[in-house]
C-alpha cells in the first residue's frame, strides 16, 4: 500500500512516465553537471512544464501543447560575454539556462501559452532580472502572463495543483 513515489532517476520506462490519480507525468534529460530531469504534467486539460538546472532543452516539446511553464532563466548573456571563464563561470555556462535559451525555447512553445513563471536566477549578478522579464515579455502576446516566482507564491491554474 503507501503512497506512489516518482522515482524518475531510476532511469526504467516506468519511472520516466507514471500516472498518479488524475496527474500524468512525464519526465525527460535535460543537459547539467550532474543528472537532472525536466517534467511535463497533465491533468485534466492543462499542460505544466517544469524545467530549472538545465543548460538547454533538446527537445521539439511543440506538440505537448505547453499551457504554464516553471522555467530557469538564470543568467543574462550580455553580462557573461567577456568575463574571464573560471570554475564559477564554466558551471553557470555549462549547467544554467540564459536569457537567450529559455527566451528561444518559450517562444517555439508559446502557441498554447497561458502563463509563465521563470525561476533559479543567478545570485551572482549575472542577472537583471527587471531587465530580463521587461526583453521576455516585450516578445510574447500580452495575454500571456509573465513573471519571476516568489517565495511562497500560490498559483492557481484551474487544475487541481
């Protein structure tokens, strides 16, 4: 009996894709240091993506009809241009999503867009979050809410999350 756990770093087509009462769950490789999974969750008519700790999504998820994201945005490529490549840089580079990437990925994914919520910003200044969230938005239909999450933050979707 118990409770059903995801175990999605188990790596068995079982536990990269499980139901769990009306949530269907479907995990996937994303690209950083270490293993790490993006999720796409359906239930009733809503499509939730959430993807952090991920250098780039290799995946065309176009035909998932993506309606709210949780997604990285956690460096701006203009403030890492030029800077001098130490351990520090080499890990954001290489294991975090920039302004760039996630803003390319949103955009390919945007039909069925409803809301957006990015996330893991750098706390090393490599970040103008205002800035970032002003570009993103300045790109996507108005009807599309946009934001950064917040501690705490409730959101309602009209689903049972």
């Amino acid at each position: 009996m118990g409770i059903t756990v995801f175990q999605p770093y188990l790596y068995d087509a079982k536990r990269l894709h499980t139901k769990i009462g009306c949530f269907d769950i479907q995990s996937f490789d994303v690209p950083h240091s270490v293993d790490c999974r993006a999720f796409i969750i359906k239930a009733d008519d809503l499509t939730f993506m959430y993807a952090s700790d991920f250098e780039f999504i290799g995946y065309d998820l176009s035909k998932q009809q993506i309606n709210v994201m949780l997604i990285e945005m956690n460096y701006q490529m203009k403030i890492m241009d030029g800077l001098e490549v130490d351990k520090h840089i080499a890990h954001t580079v290489r294991g975090h999503a920039s302004d760039v990437t996630t803003t390319e990925f949103i955009l390919h994914n945007q039909k069925y867009l409803q809301t957006v919520i990015l996330c893991h910003p750098s706390q090393s200044g490599n970040l103008d979050k205002k800035e970032a969230l002003a570009e993103l938005k300045s790109k996507l239909p108005e009807f599309i809410d946009v934001r950064w999450a917040t501690p705490n933050e409730e959101v309602r979707l009209g689903c049972p999350f």
